[in-house]
C-alpha cells in the first residue's frame, strides 16, 4: 500500500455449480483469511467510526461482507465446521466473550484476532480493504461436465501445508455431482465427523477414516495409503 505497488495473490481455482454459488478448490485458506481482515476492520470501525476516513462500516459491510438478498448471510460458505465459527465470529460484533473456548481455539479465530490486534493500533482502516484491490489473481473456472474438479484438487501442489488423507477425503465426499448430494453427505455425516474429531493439534480424522478402512479390508493400511484405500471402497458400492 505505501509503495502503491500491486502483490501478487495467487491461483484460485474453482468449479462453476451454478449462477450463484461456485465451490473454491484451491485458494480458499487465502479467501477466507482475506475476509477475516475485512471482518475485523469492520468490527473496529463499528465501534470507533473515526478509524476510517472515508468507508463506514455500514459500507464495509454491504460491499464486502454481506449479500443483501440473503439475511444475515457471510459472503464466503466454506462447506465445513468452519463456516458456522465465520459466521459466529461476524456475528458477535467484536465481542469475543461471546465465543466458546474451543472456537478460539480454531485458526479462523486466530487470525481474526491477530488481524484484530494488529488493525486496532491503526488509523485510515478503510485503506487497507481498498488495497486488497491491489492482489493480482489469476482464477481458474473449471465446468463441473467437462472437467474433473477431484483430480484437479489431488494434482495441485500447494507451497503450504501438504494436505492429508483427511482432507482429501473431506473434498471428495463434498465434491459430488450435484448439490442436493453433497448437502445430505455434509449434514448427514461429515458435519457429525467434523465436530467430534476436529483437533487443531492432531489429525484424528485421517486415524478415524484410517480406522474404517482397515475393520472393512481386514488388512493393515498404511497412513498415506488411506485416501486411495477409501475411493477404492467408494467405487466398490
């Protein structure tokens, strides 16, 4: 921002499901981070009005948080648990007592609250959100009947964390062909798989699945073997 110079973002890599909605395969912890500065600015500027010069937090609100044909609606649905501790997070206002101990615990809450600490010795809050203007993206629209969004996902080599057995499982079980699948598969199982296995310091959901795996083959499966194991069972049924 100081030196007016444009930062490089980035890939986004998404799958277009229809008008309104598309699911992001690549580029979503970025996303999602993005709006967790936004929501922490907003929630500053709510409270002090004279920390933006020319966006009030009405403004931040309308043009970068919320859509307004939907009531009350973050704009970015991330198809986990997460979604519900974005939702809370921007819902509470900046009021963090109102968080439970395990939400804080949550990266999504971590950042929020660093965010939060950083922006709070800040004045002209407004042009930090206009310089997100300056990230140069590249996206990537994948058509879900010509593509195949799954080997996309699988293929593509992140700089960050290497993604485990669990989260390619996550992304496959939510990548169904249709929307009305993937609802009944996140509120029918994975939803109930998320809130008693996340753990910020252990990958209980790979164990959980690696679990499953071995009582149906009878067979010792190894850690990084779990994922090509489970769509072997998938495409068995």
């Amino acid at each position: 921002i100081e030196k007016n110079k444009s930062h490089y973002f980035g890939t986004v890599v998404f799958v277009l499901d229809d008008i309104d909605s598309n699911s992001i395969i690549d580029g979503q912890q970025r996303i999602t981070t993005s709006l967790l500065m936004i929501t922490a600015i907003y929630h500053l500027v709510k409270r002090r009005p004279e920390l933006s010069s020319r966006l009030t937090a009405l403004d931040i609100k309308e043009k970068y948080l919320v859509n307004r044909n939907e009531t009350n609606r973050i704009k970015l649905r991330t198809v986990t648990t997460d979604d519900m501790i974005l939702q809370k997070i921007y819902d509470v206002d900046g009021d963090d007592s109102k968080l439970s101990q395990k939400e804080k615990q949550s990266n999504l809450y971590q950042a929020y609250a660093e965010f939060k600490k950083y922006f709070g010795g800040k004045d002209n809050l407004d042009r930090y959100i206009t310089g997100l203007g300056s990230f140069e993206i590249i996206t990537i629209a994948l058509d879900a009947r010509d593509d195949n969004p799954q080997r996309v996902f699988e293929s593509i080599n992140s700089t960050g964390r290497p993604l485990t057995d669990g989260d390619k499982i996550r992304n496959f079980a939510l990548m169904l062909n249709n929307e009305e699948r993937r609802k009944h598969v996140y509120k029918r199982y994975w939803l109930k798989i998320e809130q008693s296995l996340t753990d910020v310091n252990k990958d209980n959901i790979t164990d959980f699945f690696r679990s499953y795996v071995i009582s149906k083959r009878q067979a010792i499966i190894r850690l990084d073997a779990v994922y090509p194991e489970f769509k072997k069972l998938f495409e068995k049924h």
